[in-house]
C-alpha cells in the first residue's frame, strides 16, 4: 500500500525544487519493527531461539540509531516515491537526499528531496500549425528486397567444387593454439560456418574466402578485450581445415515461389501482398514522424527555459537506460564503448541535444494539458492500461496503481497522450517540400532574432 507522506514543496532556481517530507510515527514504527524482526533472524540471545528475538528486544540490545538505519534503507526508496507523487513532482536526474536526526519514538521523521524538475513552457501557436506531411509511396526497389530477403530464408545449401566466397558455407575441422599451446574450447569438427556471418571472432572468416575443398589453412586472430578470461585479448592461432563448400540455391521467383513463401497463388499476388505490408508500415511511420513533428512545431512556437545542469541530467539518465538496454541484449558496457570509442562523459554530450529537445516538448505537452484543462476519466485510464492485455487485466492493473499510489502518475501520461492527440488533430498537413521551402524563409522579430546560414529574408509575417 502506498504511504501518505506530509509534503511541501519549495521552487528553486534553475527548474530545481526541495520536496520536504514527514514520515507519519506509524509508519516509521512499522518500518523499524520490520528492520528489528530481520535483523533478530542473525541474534543469538540466551533465552531465546535464533530468529525468534522479538523486536523490542532487537531494538535495546542493538540501539535505536542500528535498527534505524537498516529501517531506513530498505524504506527509503518507498518513501521517496510516495514524497515525489505527494507532492506532484515529476524528477529529473539523481536527487539530493537530507535526512534529518533519528526521530524519539512517536515523534516523524523528516527528510527532504532536492530535485531537478521538467521546465515550465510559456506557450506560443499550438492549434491550427501548418506542417509538412509526406505521402506514402512503396518502390518497386523495396518489394524486390523483400523479396530476395525471402528467397534467402527459402535458399538450400549445395555441395560446389570451387573455392569459397562470401555468403558460403563452409564445413570445417580447427585446432586452436595459444603460444603454441591448445586452450578449452579451441577445437571443433565439421562445424557449418557462414562465411561473412560474423559468427566468429573478428578476422577469422574472412580469411577464409578463398580456400577450396580440402585445402588446409592457417588463421591468426586476437580475442576482444572484453572476451571470456582468460582468452581476452589474448592472439591465436587456428588450424583450419575446410572438408566442404556449400553454396545457396536460391528459388526461382515464380508462381510455385509464392505459394512455398506465402501460400499464394501467383507471384504477382505475393507483390501485391508485400507492398500492402510495406504500406501499412510506411503510413505508421508516416504518423509518428508527423505526430512527432507537430509536437515540435509546437516547441518551436513556445518559451521554454531548460538549464544546462537539467539537460546533463536527463542525458545521464537516457544514456543509463540505453546501457541497461544493451546489457539486457548481452552488450556490456566496456564492449559498447569500445565499439564507439567513446567514454561515458562523451556518451553524455552526445546525449544532450535530444535530451535538451525532450524536456522541452515534455514541458509544452504539460502547459497544453494545463491550458486545455485535460483531465483523463478513470474509464479513458482503463482503456489506456487495456492495451497492455484486455479488460480483466486491465482492471487488475488499474487497481494495482490506485493501491501503490501511481494511479495519478498513469492518470498524466494519459493526459500527455490526448495532448498529443489534440496538437495532431488540430494541425493542417502540408506537403514536405512546402515546409521545406518555408523553413528557409526569416522574418525579422520572429524565432532568435537572428538570420540562419541558408535562410531568406522575407519582409512581413
């Protein structure tokens, strides 16, 4: 159950605020009652049988400033959360956390949170903006793609008596050496290797093109630095012997294609069905590239003021949840910077201007649910949460939020949506190269003030 924390809230400069909270007696009782039955589980007492220490027990013989302190580590997560909710926060970047001297008992304990927070925008034209929209159009290029893609995943491998190129198969026996010695793992028999597959270490198949059936190779290689100890970085020698070369046969494209492939009829059905896919996706594309660039005409319409310190921070947390994402993807960190040549500082800058852009459409969506009183319905919430699967669910994950306290929080993301929806709505769809060509028009007193490289001058509104 979510905690209900006595909240004030104190503006900053610099898009910063300090949330003060007051954790009721109650609650820190509960907390501390919990951090001492955990903490007894470890105490051996005479008397008493280990685990079995009741708490007020626990509490005397470790301190009342011990069983805090555990109390509140494993509260203060939760505590934050219900602070920032209460007080309507939404934070950006890592807080600064002050939490004041151990409460007597029966008396609050009281923190407070200072926080960068999302910037206020003074909002400019938002209804009615003329922006370039572009027509969907499927080429004859990308159906033919397609449709190799396809014959490839039909393709059947065949025995050649020719030396090896890229995109064969090869059938292989290697040994492999380090300083002259063999290493676990460093030997395999007639292992199927796609040559430009990339499958192996980095050089290895390469320097396999050309080798003809039967022939004998040597390979030298460097494991990655960041490769499973001990190999890492490791140089290394493999003795390869190709036993077969095997080439794809691809499909004929032809009627008995379509119906293998697809379970058509004719070819020409299979174009047809492939360009209908390829415009369903261009016309989703074509929405969220448009939903996206009426929101930033909208920015570019409106004042937002975001401090530099605002933009690292939100550049700290998008670079955070891509390495996260990589991680999960089984790309650590080191390999990832390694890839880009770049160290997290440099990852950071390079973050900045679409952190930067970002926050301020966030703060124009926000003054425009402001502006417009959007204030989402619990059913507009319920039907929001049933894409995440059905009614039943739905309702479950409704009642989850309303019990943690995140209802409100899922309550403005809905609200952000029908933000978005109503600049979309309201906008007037004008073609690209129109848009292109009123970009390079400037007006004195509109935008900066200044005249961009490329723009001309244009006297009037």
């Amino acid at each position: 159950m979510a905690v209900e924390l006595l909240t004030s809230v104190t503006e900053l400069p610099e898009s910063r605020v300090r949330v003060q909270a007051e954790v009721p007696p109650a609650e820190l009782e509960r907390s501390m009652q919990r951090a001492a039955r955990e903490l007894g589980r470890e105490l051996r007492l005479p008397g008493f049988r280990k685990g079995k220490v009741p708490p007020p027990v626990v509490i005397r013989r470790l301190g009342r400033e011990a069983v805090f302190d555990e109390a509140l580590r494993k509260s203060i997560g939760d505590w934050y959360m219900s602070a920032l909710d209460g007080a309507g926060v939404v934070p950006v970047g890592e807080p600064e956390l002050d939490v004041g001297e151990v409460p007597a008992e029966g008396q609050p304990l009281s923190f407070s949170i200072e926080i960068g927070v999302r910037p206020h925008a003074k909002l400019g034209a938002y209804k009615g903006l003329e922006v370039g929209r572009r027509e969907p159009e499927v080429t004859e290029e990308v159906i033919d793609a397609e449709l190799e893609r396809l014959r490839e995943t039909l393709a059947t491998l065949e025995t050649v008596e020719r030396p090896a190129q890229q995109g064969d198969h090869v059938v292989i026996d290697y040994v492999g050496l380090i300083d002259g010695e063999p290493f676990d793992g460093g030997a395999g028999r007639d292992q199927l290797l796609e040559l430009g597959s990339q499958r192996l270490i980095a050089g290895f198949e390469e320097q396999l093109i050309g080798a003809a059936p039967g022939e004998g190779r040597g390979v030298e290689v460097t494991f990655p630095e960041d490769y499973a100890e001990p190999l890492a970085g490791k140089a290394a020698h493999f003795d390869v012997t190709v036993r077969e070369v095997k080439g794809k046969r691809l499909p004929e494209l032809d009627d008995e294609f379509a119906t293998e492939a697809a379970g058509l009829d004719t070819l020409a059905e299979l174009r047809e069905d492939i360009a209908q896919r390829a415009l369903d996706v261009e016309q989703h594309n074509i929405e969220h590239e448009f939903e996206r660039a009426v929101l930033d005409a909208a920015v570019a319409e409106a004042e937002v003021e975001v401090p530099e310190r605002l933009i690292h921070a939100r550049a700290h947390e998008m670079v955070t949840d891509m390495l996260g994402a990589l991680a999960r993807q089984g790309v650590s960190k080191e390999g990832y910077l390694k890839i880009t040549g770049m160290d997290d500082e440099q990852l950071v800058r390079e973050a900045e201007p679409s952190a930067e852009q970002g926050l301020r459409r966030d703060a124009v969506l926000a003054a425009i649910v402001q502006a417009e009183r959007i204030a989402p319905t619990d059913d507009e919430v319920l039907e929001a949460l049933a894409g995440s699967g059905g009614g039943d669910r739905a309702e479950k994950l409704f009642e989850g939020l309303r019990s943690s306290g995140r209802l409100e929080r899922m309550r403005s993301e809905v609200a952000w949506r029908q933000a978005s929806e109503l600049l979309v709505r309201e906008a007037k769809p004008i073609p690209v190269e129109q848009a292109k060509a009123r970009d390079k028009l400037w007006t004195p007193g509109k935008g900066d003030g200044e005249q961009r490289p490329g723009q001309l001058w244009t006297p009037g509104g």
